[in-house]
C-alpha cells in the first residue's frame, strides 16, 4: 500500500494511502486510484479518486485536491 504526507496551506498534514495494495506499476498504469487522507482536525477521513500516478503528484497540488474536498475542521 502506497502511502504521502502533505501540508495544505492552512498548516493541515494530510497522511494519505490507497486503498488497493499495490501491485506494481503495469498492473495499475492508466487506472485511477481512490485514496484516503486523514489529518486530526478533521473528523473521519477524506476519500478521493484520483490519478495512477498519484504518488508523484506535486504536494501543493495534492493538498489542493484534499482540501477541496474536505469538510471544515473540528473546532
């Protein structure tokens, strides 16, 4: 299972992993991933669908994509 660590602008780190365990590069290639990203601030994981390459995204622009789709924090 692929794991990423990302820091979204409002200072959030986001631990994210796939939701398949990985079976190498030619088995996922072109197919699109659903991961789940968590941060103590937010209650109950963020899931979202995203690229095959997903691990070699930008950081900023992965944070983007998970704080975009997550609910606002828990006070």
């Amino acid at each position: 299972m692929a794991d990423r660590t990302v820091t979204d602008v409002s200072g959030r780190i986001w631990t994210c992993n796939s939701q398949l365990p990985s079976q190498g590069e030619a088995g996922r290639q072109g197919q699109d991933v659903v991961i789940e990203c968590a941060t103590p601030s937010v209650l109950g994981p963020v899931q979202l669908t995203v690229g095959w390459q997903w691990e070699k995204m930008a950081p900023h622009g992965l944070a983007r994509l998970i704080s975009q789709a997550s609910p606002a924090p828990r006070s």
